[in-house]
C-alpha cells in the first residue's frame, strides 16, 4: 500500500487553476420550480 500526503496551502491550488484565457459560452437554466433553496435566507 502507498500513502501519498500533500499539503497545500488555500490558494496554491486556486493559483494553479487561474487561466488568462477568456470565453464565451451559452447555457439554459432550469425554469425557477426546477431550483432547490437550500441554507437560510439572509
């Protein structure tokens, strides 16, 4: 068995994901019945 340990700090894996690169991409949401809330309102 191999036990591999990586520690990391919070934002060193944010830093390796940012990209520069932009684009431009289309979607289509659920109509508004189709969304669960969950959590408490603010």
């Amino acid at each position: 068995m191999l036990r591999v340990e990586i520690s990391l700090t919070y934002g060193e894996p944010a830093e390796k994901a940012a990209s520069v690169a932009t684009g431009q991409v289309s979607v289509t949401l659920k109509e508004p019945a189709g969304f669960k809330v969950i959590g408490t309102a603010r």
